[in-house]
C-alpha cells in the first residue's frame, strides 16, 4: 500500500486532529483509557457528548455504504482512529460503531440494517458485547446459553460474563445455541436484543482498584423478536468470524501510545537522577528507542488491516497479527514506563505522582488487552490453521 497521503487526506486528518484537540481540553481527569467511561458517571457522560458532536458531523459513519447515511471512506475511518487515539478521545461507541455496524453492512438483511444502523450513526443507541460465558471463553463455540425458537420469539436462557460496559448499554449483541442436537459451530445464531428487556440482570464485576467496567449478564426467559437474528439461524459463527475483523485493528490504542511515548520523552528531558536528566541514561534511551521503532511497526501493521479491509481483501490472521502485536507492545510499554518512574509510578491522585497519575491504572490493566478479544494464544493459533496451513494437534 501507498502510505503517502494526499492533499485532500491532510486536510481531512488535520479536521479530526483540531476537533479532538479541543474536545481534549473538556476531558476528565480520571478518564484514563477505554475502560474508566464505563466507571465513572462524568466519564460516561462525556463520552455521550463526544458522541453526539461526531454524530453531527457524520463521522460514526465513515465508510458505510451511502444508502445507510455513509460518509467518507475507510482512509477517513483510519485518520479518524488516528486523532482520537492521540487525544484520548472517546465518543465511539467501540461495539455499536466499531463492530457491529460494519457487521450488520456484510451480513445483515435489509430489514436489520435499516432499524439499527441509523441510531447508530445519530449515537442514540449505546451497545455491549455478549460473548463470553463461565465455561466458554477463547473457546466460544462451546457456549451453553441457548436461544430456542417459539413461534416469532427466541426465548433466552443462561448467563454471560466479562461484558464490558453492560451496565451503560442500551442494547447487546451476542452469540446463542439455538439448536441443541446439530454439532459445534453450527448450532450458534447472532442475536440482537434491547438490554431492559424483562429477564435480563446486569451485575458489575468490581475490580481490586474499586472500578467496574465488567458485568455478569444473566437471562431468564427472555423473549427477543426472531427477526433481531443477523445471518442465518444456526450460522451464527460466521458472523462472529467477521466482526472479529474489526474488534482487532487497534490504530487507536496504538495511537494512545505515540501519544504516550511523547509524553515520556518530555518526562525524562525535564526529570533529573542522580543529577542528570534521565534522557541521558544510555539504558533508558535504548528502551524508549526500542519502544518507538516497535511503535511504528504497530502504526504500519494496522494500516495494512485498514487497507485490507478496504479492498475486502483482509483475512482473519492479519487482523489476529496486530491484535498480537499491538497489546503485547502495549503491556512492553507499561511495564518499561513504569521501571523508568520507579516507585512513584506506583502513585495516583496526588501531587508527587508523574504525568497526572495515569500509569498506575494502566500498570493494572495492561495485560487485560492480550486477554479480551479472543487471547493471544488463540490469535496464534488462527495464523497457524489459517495462515499458514499448519496442522492441528490431536
């Protein structure tokens, strides 16, 4: 691919950049990384202002066909992620806008996509994702939730977990057993469902720090219209096959970390040890040169699945690749910045803690990335099967 842009894509980068630029000076101060919207009301509540200010602008459209209200092109999507992920920026839904809209543009029926996309794009509806269950996580066709067919309902029993921001979501797409005689992976059905729906019960799962962006899901007869099915019924995992594409790009958690990087530049140019600035420590300036070339790796990767993705060319181990690289590069980072912070990068809410106290929170959380989305070990596993051909163990 070209990585040369043009004119006109100068310019379009230059409008998301100065919109979030602005954006940033109205952020929380406690909304560090994606996890705190779910955590703290102000929190929330900023995310569903910068929501509504993109929507405005059509920019949670980008790249949808145009009969559905789409704007711009993938390119555009790309130096969207760019500008946000740099400023910390929320307002994208990463379910609804992120995964499921481009979901529903592939594999949806009309019916589907002209009830759901547009509330999407107007940010009226806020989404979650339910997919892991107790006994049924990187192995997710082994779920045991079912949905059975009676007449023009499906009705829904069993439990989810790790559900990331269920107890903000409006409505919640998930993975069911709709028959349960036929053989894995293809007794599965994508399913649609409003979250007030009677039956449903939403239970936060606190963390050891006091947040709680996961929740427990529970379902109890549940009744949710058959025509809120994406696909087929029972082909259900070839729809969550392709959204997994787009759950796994991460230019803008890579992004965060150019932006970080910076900032860790600026640290060691101004922190004196010993004397010296710790920008004239030969071991600190080779892992923050080893961070910075890993960095643009990152950056090229994700480019590679934006253009991919484009040409409808992608496939799923190049989305698995940078979903690998990208969150182990991330937990590097964490882990490098805060041996050069020492103890006080143990500190948070307080005068005495470096760069407003955020890596603290992301120390705890770093690993959380090489986990969620299907863990590494699994990525690994689809370049092997799919990628390469390899065999698999017996």
């Amino acid at each position: 691919m070209d990585f040369e842009l043009t004119d006109e894509q100068k310019a379009r980068r230059k409008e998301f950049f100065d919109i979030c630029r602005e954006l940033e000076k109205k952020k929380p101060p406690n909304l560090v990384g994606l996890e705190t919207i779910y955590d703290h009301d102000e929190c929330w509540e900023f995310h569903l202002h910068c929501a509504k200010q993109f929507a405005q602008k059509g920019w949670l459209s980008l790249a949808w066909p145009p009969e559905y209200g789409g704007t711009g092109n993938m390119m555009d999507r790309v130096l969207f992620a760019e500008a946000r992920g740099y400023h910390g920026i929320p307002g994208v839904d990463v379910f609804g806008v992120g995964m499921l809209a481009p979901t529903l543009i592939q594999a949806g029926n009309e019916e589907v996509k002209k009830e759901f996309l547009p509330p999407i794009a107007r940010a009226e509806i806020m989404w979650c994702e339910l997919w892991s269950e107790p006994n049924a996580g990187s192995d997710l066709a082994a779920l045991s939730t079912t949905a059975i067919r009676r007449g023009d309902e499906y009705i829904i029993n069993g439990q989810k977990t790790w559900n990331t921001g269920a107890h903000r979501a409006d409505w919640g797409f998930g993975v069911f057993k709709t028959d349960l005689t036929a053989r894995k992976h293809h007794n599965l059905t994508f399913i649609l469902l409003d979250m007030k729906t009677p039956g449903i019960t939403v239970k936060p799962i606190p963390y050891m720090d006091g947040g709680r962006p996961f929740c427990e899901v529970y379902f109890d007869d549940v009744r949710v219209p058959a025509k809120n099915i994406v696909g087929q019924e029972n082909e259900g995992w070839a729809v969550v096959n392709t959204l997994a594409g787009f759950e796994r790009s991460s230019l803008t958690e890579i992004m965060s970390l150019v932006r970080a990087l910076e900032d860790l530049v600026k640290f060691c140019n101004e922190t004196k040890r010993n004397g010296q600035p710790l920008s004239k420590d030969p071991v600190i300036r080779n892992r923050i040169a080893q961070l910075a070339c890993e960095l643009e790796a990152a950056r090229a990767l994700a480019y590679r699945v934006a253009d991919l993705q484009n040409r409808n060319e992608m496939a799923l181990m190049d989305a698995s690749a940078v979903k690998i690289f990208s969150s182990e590069l991330a937990e590097r980072f964490v882990f490098t910045v805060t041996d050069i912070l020492g103890p006080y990068g143990q500190v948070k809410l307080s005068r005495w803690a470096p760069m407003g106290g955020a890596w603290e929170k992301m120390y705890q959380g770093c690993f959380v990335t090489t986990i969620s989305m299907g863990t590494n070990e699994i990525q690994r596993n689809i370049i092997a099967w799919y990628g390469l051909g390899l065999p698999r163990m017996k």
